[in-house]
C-alpha cells in the first residue's frame, strides 16, 4: 500500500495484516457496526467558530487507528501460510489465533476503535453529547479545545495552551503523527487567509475532471441549463420507449457519486443540478450524460471557488431561507425543496432534494418545504448552543429569522392551522413550525427575487446563478489571493 500526500506524493509504502471480515456471521462474531462520522454541515461551522474566536486549528492523525480497540467478541483467526512457516508451526493441524484487538478488515473493527476513544477522552474531562457525537469539548478557566474526529483524523480547535495540553495527553495513549495546521483534511482544503478561511476542493476537481477525460474542456457559465417547462422539451426526462440507454462504458453512477461528495461539502451552487441527475442512475440516457458533462464544464470555470468564512464577527447570526420549485418535476407531479442555513454570511448548511408527497398547490408546496427548513433549523440550534455553551459562551438566545417568499404560507403559520377548504387535506404535523414560532424561529417575508434557496429549486440563467453566489458566501481563491 502506498501512502500519499495532499499533493499525490508517494510518502512511504507499508502493509498491513488484515482479518477477513467477510466471513464474520451476524450474532456470533459480531453484532453492530455502526461507528458515527463527523458531518461536513458540523465542521462547517466549527470553521466558523475558529475564525470568529480567533481560535487555533490543529490536525492530528492516528497511526494504526483500528489495533487500539478491544473487541466484545471472541474471534479465532487462521494464520497465513508464510507466517506459519516464520514461526515454525507446522507441526499443528490448521493452526489459529485469538484476536484481542480490533484488526483491519473486521466488521466492527471501526465501532470498536471509536469506543475506545470515546471511553478515554470521556475519562480525561471532555463533554460529548449526541446531537453530535463525534465532538467532544473541555472547559477549563479561561482555556478550552474542541476534538472533531472523523475515524482517525482528529481536528483539534481550541485555545492554543489547551491543544498542547491534549496533545500531550493523546500521545500519552495512541501513536500520533502531529500534521501541524490543518490545510488538507478529507479531500477538504483550507486556505488560511488575513482575511478569513476559505474551505474548497480545487485539487478534488482537478482529479475527477482528470479522471473523467474533462480537463481540458470550455467551460461555461452554469451548471445546467435552463429547463423547458414543457415536459416533452424537457432535456432531463426519464427515458422514452424509443431511446437507449447508456452503455456500461459510460461510468454514470461512479461520475454522479463523485459531484454528490462535492456538491454536498463546498459547492452548494451543483446541489439541484446533480439532485436532478441522480434521479437517472439506474436508466440514464444520452442526454443525462450530456447533463452531467456540463457540470464538469462549469466546474472546469470554477474550479478554485469554495466557501469563504470571513473573520468578521459582526455577522455571526443563523440565518435561513426556504423555497420551492412547484412541479419542478412535472414527470411524477413532484416539486423540489430547497432551504439554506448561512450563518456570518457564509453557507454552512443546504438541501436540494425532491418531496415525496404530491403538492396539490404552491401553497401546499412550500408548507412542506418550510417543514423540512425548520427541522434542520432546529437541530443547527441545538448544535451551535451545546458548542458555545460548552466553550464557556452564552449568549442571548434569539429566534433564527427563516425567510420565505409565500405570504399565505407565512400567514398561516403566524396565525396557526385554520381548517379550510383549500388546506383542511394538509397533514397537521405539518404545522409543527408553528409550535417553534417566535421562540426558536421567526419567519420573515422576503421577495422571490432576493430568496437565495430559489438557486437549491430550479436552473437558473446565468445572471440569477451569479447574483446568488456571493450571497451564498461562495468565493474564489484567486479573486481573494489578489
């Protein structure tokens, strides 16, 4: 196995010895496996946190990660031929070994290895909390660090006098490979700048446009073109009886997997141009495949755009928008939620994403994407206050402002669920946001052309896109580097 740097440079070569997983049964050599993961929407705004309280940033790696973890079950393994004649074994019928420890390959070997991190950091002071479980916090006087673990990558934020005291203590139990500031972190760059941080994926871009035979192509303006609202004319139509399908030669679902890591860490301006094609994974067409080239090409245009969190505190207020495209996808009858949650002017959480319930109005519609805005509006509260809290910051507790372009959705929300004909069909559990009015929301009305969720609900021209880029807090790093 060769091991790489950010910039693709083999580092060293080693090799491991790795359990054959595979042939674990469930109930006796294992039982659950799930082992939680940092969410990009949390890390997020921990660079927000970092920049607004002039924190420090340290990423720390964990060297033979899964071999720290005690496994709950008794698990024999058979030893490979050549080791066997190493240590002299032959003299045995089908020797084997009794694993302690959670080795490679093993279906809870990852679970196993959280735990025990968990376990220890837990015992050393730090809070944790399952809003989000892969973030532990310790406050001490004036000093506090904040660990964010993804596997065996550990983002230490904090004070710079807390970190070298984790540091110290992590050192103390695991092998740990000190990467100094954290500039590159899960295909994840970060550009610390006088200014600000910015957070983008150039050399990401660079390697799937590579990848797929798209480096070298013209780019363009936008990630899609604008839909015909004519569902005959519509480029993006399921497959007629009379079209063919895509060939295995065309890597569709690896190319859609690719832009979906994208669009959902740095590039909220893909997000309804690769929600849309992910639909066709399973029968996409010429013309899918067409879509999908053009979102290389507006990529290959932007390709050092990212999130840029400005150290500004000015501006550190949650903020949301909501939206929808009614019958965005006039195939089924379906319409498209889309909601924005930025916060110091940045965007730090979005959705693109078709409903699964038939709207019978654009009322109808943007009730339910209010709901899904609200829902995670709610848990962003709840994150950011266990954090702040956690840090020794407790500030007014203000509703977030929820902007929407509906006035008769707001109206009905503001003055709660009044059974009539045009709404008496709607689900009342719909209507939860009305319970979160005034204490944890407040919904705001916004004109169409200023709501910045319209860009997460349909294609755009290129003069709409572009309006609603800096507003996302979307930046270049050339423009900034100038």
């Amino acid at each position: 196995m060769r091991k790489h740097n950010d910039k693709g440079e083999v580092i060293r070569y080693k090799a491991r010895f790795v359990a054959q997983g595979f042939t674990q049964r469930f109930g006796i050599d294992y039982t659950d496996t799930y082992s939680p993961v940092m969410d990009a929407t949390s890390f997020r705004w921990l660079i927000h946190f970092t920049i607004q309280r002039s924190l420090h940033m340290r990423l720390m790696d964990v060297v033979t990660t899964y071999l720290y973890g005690d496994l709950d079950k008794d698990i024999y393994m058979k030893i490979p031929e050549e080791l066997c004649k190493s240590m002299q074994l032959g003299k045995f019928l089908n020797p084997s070994i009794k694993l302690c420890k959670s080795l490679y390959g093993l279906k809870q070997a990852g679970r196993m290895w959280y735990q025990h991190l968990s376990q220890y950091l837990l015992s050393h002071g730090f809070k944790n909390d399952d809003i989000c479980p892969c973030i532990f916090i310790k406050h001490y006087l004036k000093e506090f660090v904040i660990i964010a673990i993804y596997v065996d990558d550990l983002n230490i934020i904090g004070t710079s006098n807390a970190i070298e005291d984790v540091v110290a203590m992590l050192r103390c139990q695991f092998e740990m490979k000190d990467l100094g500031l954290t500039t590159f972190c899960l295909g994840l760059q970060i550009e610390h700048l006088s200014n600000g941080i910015l957070l983008h994926q150039s050399s990401y871009i660079h390697k799937i446009l590579k990848r797929f035979s798209m480096d070298q192509a013209h780019s363009i303006r936008t990630p899609m073109v604008v839909r015909s609202l004519d569902p005959s004319r519509d480029p993006f139509r399921p497959r007629s009886s009379n079209e063919s399908a895509l060939g295995p030669q065309y890597p569709y679902m690896v190319v859609v997997g690719a832009l979906m890591y994208l669009a959902n860490c740095t590039r909220p301006d893909i997000s309804f141009a690769v929600n849309l094609l992910a639909r066709y994974s399973h029968d996409p067409t010429r013309r899918h495949w067409i879509g999908i080239k053009q979102i290389f090409r507006y990529l290959r245009g932007t390709q050092d755009m990212g999130l840029f969190f400005t150290n500004d505190s000015m501006h550190g207020q949650l903020t949301g928008y909501s939206d929808v495209g009614f019958l965005s996808d006039p195939h089924v009858g379906r319409s498209q939620t889309g909601y924005v949650f930025l916060v110091g002017g940045t965007t730090i959480s979005w959705r693109s994403t078709k409903q699964t319930l038939a709207a019978t109005s654009s009322n109808h519609a943007e009730i339910l994407a209010l709901h899904e805005a609200s829902r995670e509006c709610l848990w962003l509260q709840r994150l950011i206050g266990h954090i702040e809290s956690s840090c020794g910051f407790i500030g007014p507790s203000l509703p977030t402002v929820i902007y929407e372009d509906n006035y008769a959705c707001i109206n009905q929300f503001k003055k709660g669920f009044i059974k009539g004909d045009r709404i008496k069909h709607i689900s009342p559990k719909f209507f939860f946001t009305r319970e979160l009015n005034d204490n944890y929301i407040n919904i705001q009305p916004i004109q169409s052309s200023k709501n910045l969720a319209d860009i997460f609900t349909k294609s755009l021209p290129a003069s709409k896109h572009w309006l609603n880029i800096p507003s996302l807090g979307l930046r270049r790093l050339s423009e900034l580097m100038s």
